[in-house]
C-alpha cells in the first residue's frame, strides 16, 4: 500500500515545487513533460485512505475549525477509521503517482530497479492496485495475486527532444492483463502460457528504451590493476526477477525461498545524437562501422538467492540459512575509459566454496558447544579455523525442500592437526519444527532436537530424528532470549540452562533434570573456589575469623559476689555498725526506774501538811464571856460564839511517782544493699556465616571465531583464451567459463 501525501517525495522523499532542468557538465539536457511534484502543484502520490483525510481536513478548514482542533482531535480519529476500514475494503489499498520527480526520487516505490540515471528528472506514473478490486472482467483469476503494481517514466532528452521511457511490471499486473478472455481471443490463447509463466515464478519485469542513452547501473569490475566503481550507461535494458512459488508444490512458502534477477543493459549507439553527427561526417565504410560500433557496450547481471527460513520454526534453535548461490556480472565494451574488451566480476571465486564456508560458520556459530561434547573440546574452533572449501569434489553443497521438511548439507575440507573432511546434514520438520544433524569429521555423530514447553532439549541419536539417546544439551527460553541471533547451542547456554533447572527456575522434566545436575552445571569443568555466592556458608564461632565481642554472660564469664543494691536489691536492717545509734527514751528497749516526776508521771491533789504545810482556818465556834463579847447590864461579861481557829493541813499537786522508761543508745533501721552472683564481664568469640568451600562450573570461554579464508568478492580476470589471467587452478578457471557462457548467452537472447 502506497502511504505518501502530497507535499512529500515518492515514498518518503522530499518533492520539489520547482521543475528546472537538469544540465550537468558535459551531459545530455533532458526535460520531463509532467509538472514537478509538490503541495504548489497538486501532483505527487497519493492513496484514497490519504484523500479521504485531506478532504476532511479541507473541509473543517473552509468550515472555520481551528487548526489545533483538526491536528489533535479530527486527525487522528480519521486515521484509525481510515486504517480500519482498508483493512475490510481493499479500494483503499489503491494509490499512485502522478508528476516529475527527480531520478533518486522516482527509481523507488514500484519504480525501484529501473536503471534511471539520477542525474535527470523523469516525469511518472505509478499504480498500485490490489488485484480484487479490478474485478473478474480485467482480472478472472485475482485469488491469490496481490498488489496490482506498474511505473512508466519517461523523459526527453537533447535540443531535438529524444525520448526515453522505462516500463515496469509486477506478476499480478502481467496475470491481470494477459489472463482476461478479451487479450485470450486476441493472441489465441497464446497468452495463457505467459500468465503460466508468471503464476509460476515471475516476480517482476521491466523493460526500457532510450534514443540519449541515459540509463544507468552501477556496477564494479576489475580493471587489471584494481577494483573499482563504474557506472555503465545504455540505450536499452531489460530486467526480470523471479521467485519460486513454493506454495504451489506443496512446500510452505513461509519457511523456504528461492529468487534470482537478471538483467541486461546495452549501450548500441549511445547518444543518438553524437551518433548522427558522427554517420554524417563519415567519409567511408570504415568510418561509418566505427562510428556505430564506437559507443557499443553490454552488462550482463545475475544473482540467485536461496533461504530456508528455518529460524522460527524452531524458534532460534536452528537458525535462518541464507545464502547467494551466484553473484557475478560480465561488462562488454569496445572502449571509452575502459580498454575495449570485456570483465567479469564475480563475489566469489566458487559460489560453492563461499556457501560452504557460509554453511559451517553457521553450523560452528549454532552448534558450537555440541560439536564439542561430540569430538572434544576446542573442536568447533578448530573446524572453522581449518575449514577450506575448494573446487574440489571434497567441497560440496546441497539443499533439499519437500512437502514435510527442509534441510541443508555441506561437506569440506579441513586442514590441521584433526584434518580429514568435514560433513554436516541437519534437517527440520514442518510440523512441529523438531529437527536432527549428522556430524561426520572423526567419525559419525547424530543428534535430535525437540521442543518443550520450557525450551529445547537435544539428544545423542543413532541415526536422524531418533530420539531415544542420552541427553546433552538444553535451551531454556529464558537463556535463548539473551543469546544473539544465530548463536544457541553453546555450552555456556547450555550450563547456565542447567543451573537454572538446579536451582528450579525452569521444569524441563526429571530426564532433564538429572542431566543438569549430573552433567550440565559443569559442562565448562569445575573449580574449587571458597564462596558464599557459590557455595552457601556456615555458621562458625571463632575471634579470628567473626572478631570478638565483649558481654557480660555468666555462661561466657563466669561470675562473681557483689553487695549492690542496684544488681541485688536491698533489704531493712538493724544495725548500729550499718545504720549508726540513737538516743532513744523506751522502757521496752531501755528499762524503767521507779521515780518521781510530775513530766512523766503526772500529778495528784493531796491534802497533807506534811507535804503542803498547814493553814490556818476557822474550824468552829467556841462560847466566850468576856469584854469581846460585851457586858451586860449587869456590868457582866456577856457570853457569845467566837470562831475556834486551828491549823489544817493544805492542799496541793503533789507529783505522782512511777517508773519512768530509761534513755539509752539504740541503732538506727536503714535499708542496706543485698549480696549475690553476678555474671562477669569479658571477651568472647563472635558467632558468624563463612563462605564454604566447594566445587563450583567454569565459565565457558568466549571464543571469537573466525571465518575461513573466503574472500567475500574475488574478482576474476579472464583473458582472449578463456584462461584465468590471475591464477591457474583448473576449478577457478572452468568456474569463469560457466560463468562467461552463462552471462553471454543471456546478452544476446532477443529483447524482452
């Protein structure tokens, strides 16, 4: 599907709004007819999904709708419902091309692999059109096809306005075209045989002509002296590009291709222009054949790809295999910079030799750590060091694709101390993607791969997909996810897989399981190490290793009496030595004495005269006569009452007597600190975790492995003879001649 808006470049490129011409020093001036492609001029590429959006937008900005409301909120939903609805509709796949475009611009898209020089404007159009919308009238037998593509560009060149034009197809347009019942009457059927060939592996075909010579291909040759880039130019050129469809003889096309392209550019008169001048100066016959055949010049390309895309099925196990089984191209020229005669370039000397040595890169990269618990250590890097693949019947290569499986197998030389020859077949299944190797160096080894739920577990066997031998290597799926594309079976992988089922991370089973702890955590060896990390630790009680420690422990220390109210307690004594004397008045504590004392033991009323003395007091009455009592008339002493007086005893408090509680020291009660055991206090020994000391896996090496000594792009110079100029072997030298007849006959094959 074609995604560019107007305003960008074919496919992405910036457009320009201005159309100019292109004249470069001592080049042809061409004009493309067409406006340039840009926003000012309304030409350029464009898909319906992209219209539909540029008239919405169109529309809500004649509508007034703000500019940052149509970026943020109407785009986007136009977008997705636009994605939505090509999804369902195929019309809104179709998009095209339409304007000039500049030669770097219009050679991509559907018009990539046209040989457009870029130093000119081509004015083009392109379609791409998806093979169900055109209908059973135009295109009967659409099932299957996909995109519809085509590009015609054209240009002209020169003050008399020469054209050029290039045409390219794809095979839905060819199938489309040629297979409708109108085309079937005109060529009586004739046409059904193209359509045959195109459904049977034609990807692409293009075609151009050109009076200015202005096609071009870079391409590199060797001069004699060095490699270098040149850039061949052409009157005319064809090209095809095809592709095996595998689907059609039952393989699955998603896990095996096939594609080649030829191509052809020839340059028969060069600038028709030069040429005319040339035909009108002639002076004779001689002048004329020189002046037609001095601009003649011929390149002829090839390339043959073939992959087993083997890598997901077996999700990394046994990865893609992708390989150029030829490469090369063939220059002819009767002289301008080159000195006439014709090159051959090829990317190897024997493609078979440089897939070979692809092949065993990709077998040693893969399979590295189980060719080494097969032949012995260090044996995968021996191989790949000492692997020459040569044009002997010692190097060979082969492929096989059938309806249930795909496989590879490589057989060559290898030098060193081990030497002999190296073979190695793997196949894999369809189904379920296991798949099973052959390794022959020594002597022969099998294994068998199959798939769990948890990763892969390879087995030894004794013949291909047997799988009833002993265990020796396991993938987990977390252990692949961290290895790089093309590399699995190492034996780090491998150990850390085991590690991993040890440790119970991953369940691959109890066969699994036994050989990761029997076999698979030291498949790199062991070494004795003292370690935490690897070994656990234990727990210990010793000053040198934990330190010590100062406690106080009755247990540790021992102990000892103490008197501290604060570690004993106290208790209440009675103690004049502990607690001092007091003068204490007690009669408990210090006796009595009998004694007098009105303080102590009070006082009493008494009447006693001996004690309180005496009175003197009227006691009574006594008769008198005499003068104090008067006389009477008589003159007699009268008689009266007179008081008596008389001595009383006195009252008084008089003090009690009683015993009286002595005074004396006594001690004092106080409380006193108690007496016991305490623990005492001293330096002891630290308990700690230290590292035990055990056997622990190596890590693998990491080796850098280097590729054989392949050069990736030998060239080849064969002389008038057929010989090789540059070296005398008998394989290199017949190789340059299947080459040279192969390139020489596609040359001069009529024009497409």
């Amino acid at each position: 599907m074609l995604v560019a808006v107007a305003g960008t470049g074919i496919f992405g490129a910036q457009l320009r709004d201005e159309h100019a011409l292109r004249t470069l020093s001592g080049e042809t001036t061409c004009s493309a007819p067409l406006p340039a492609a840009g926003s000012s001029t309304g030409y350029g590429c464009f898909d319906l999904t992209t219209l539909t959006q540029l008239a919405v937008t169109s529309s809500l900005h004649k509508m007034g709708a703000p500019n940052q409301w149509i970026t943020d909120l109407i785009n986007p939903v136009v977008s997705a419902v636009s994605t939505s609805a090509s999804e369902k509709f195929d019309i809104l796949n179709a998009g095209y091309c339409l304007g000039t475009f500049s030669g770097a611009d219009a050679s991509s898209g559907p018009c990539s692999e046209l040989p457009l020089s870029t130093a000119h404007d081509w004015s083009v159009f392109s379609a791409t059109i998806p093979a169900s919308i055109v209908g059973p009238v135009i295109c009967p037998s659409a099932e299957g096809l996909a995109d519809i593509e085509m590009c015609v560009a054209f240009t002209s060149c020169g003050s008399a306005n020469e054209p050029s034009i290039a045409v390219k197809v794809n095979k839905a347009f060819v199938s489309c075209m040629l297979g409708n019942d109108a085309i079937d009457v005109a060529t009586a059927g004739l046409n059904n045989i193209l359509v045959a060939g195109a459904r049977a592996g034609l990807k692409t075909i293009s075609s151009g002509l050109s009076s200015t010579g202005i096609f071009t291909k870079e391409v590199e040759i060797w001069d004699g002296s060095a490699v270098r880039s040149i850039a061949a130019q052409g009157n005319y050129f064809d090209s095809i590009a095809v592709s095996i469809p595998t689907g059609q003889l039952g393989i699955p096309p998603a896990y095996f291709a096939l594609s080649g392209q030829f191509s052809r550019l020839v340059s028969i008169w060069g600038d028709g222009s030069t040429v005319v001048s040339q035909l009108n100066s002639a002076q004779d016959m001689q002048s004329t054949l020189s002046a037609l055949v001095s601009q003649f010049s011929a390149l002829g390309s090839v390339s043959i790809d073939l992959g087993l895309k083997i890598g997901s099925l077996t999700k990394g196990a046994l990865p893609d295999v992708s390989v150029t089984l030829a490469e090369a191209s063939i220059y002819m020229t009767t002289g301008d910079t080159l000195a006439g005669g014709f090159y051959i370039f090829a990317t190897a000397a024997d493609p078979v030799a440089a897939v070979a040595g692809s092949l065993i890169q990709i077998i040693v990269d893969n399979f590295g750590g189980i060719l080494d618990q097969l032949f012995g250590s260090g044996v995968a890097q021996q191989i790949l060091n000492n692997a020459k693949p040569d044009g002997s019947s010692n190097t060979v290569v082969a492929f096989t694709v059938t309806v249930d499986l795909a496989g590879f197998y490589v057989k060559l030389p290898v030098a060193g101390a081990l030497g002999g020859v190296m073979d190695a077949d793997c196949q894999v299944k369809f189904s379920n993607g296991a798949f099973s190797c052959k390794f022959d160096y020594t002597e022969p080894k099998w294994i068998n791969a199959a798939s769990q739920t948890a990763g892969w577990v390879m087995t030894k066997a004794t013949s291909l997909f047997d799988d009833t031998g002993d265990i020796i290597g396991a993938i987990s799926n977390n252990v692949a996810s961290t290895l790089e594309k093309g590399v699995y079976w190492t034996l780090q992988g491998m150990q850390t897989t085991a590690q991993e089922i040890t440790n119970g991370v991953v369940d691959m089973g109890e066969a699994v399981e036994e050989w990761a702890k029997t076999k698979g955590t030291s498949l790199c060896g062991t070494t004795t190490v003292t370690s935490a990390a690897d070994c656990g630790t234990k727990a210990v009680v010793s000053a040198a290793l934990c330190g010590t420690s100062t406690v106080t422990s009755a247990a540790d220390c021992g102990t000892k009496v103490v008197t501290s109210a604060a570690l004993c307690g106290t208790k209440v004594v009675t103690s004049a030595a502990e607690c001092g004397t007091s003068t204490v008045t007690s009669a408990a504590l210090c006796g009595t004495t009998w004694g007098t004392s009105a303080a102590t033991c009070g006082t009493s009323t008494v009447t006693n005269a001996a004690i309180c003395g005496t009175s003197t007091v009227n006691c009574g009455w006594k008769t008198i006569t005499g003068g104090i009592c008067g006389f009477k008339k008589n003159g007699l002493p009268k008689s009266c009452k007179k008081e008596k007086k008389c001595n009383q005893a006195n009252s008084c408090s008089q003090a009690n007597s009683c015993n009286i509680p002595n005074s004396c020291s006594q001690p004092n009660s106080c409380s006193v600190a108690q007496q016991c055991s305490v623990a005492q206090t001293c330096s002891i020994s630290n308990t700690c975790n230290v590292a035990q000391t055990c056997a622990v896996p190596n890590e693998c090496s990491t080796q850098d492995f280097v590729p054989p000594t392949i050069k990736s792009a030998t060239p080849v110079l064969v002389d008038g003879t057929g010989n090789d100029a540059s070296s005398s072997s008998a394989s290199t030298t017949m190789m340059c001649f299947r080459i040279l007849l192969a390139l020489s006959f596609h040359l001069f094959l009529p024009p497409l």
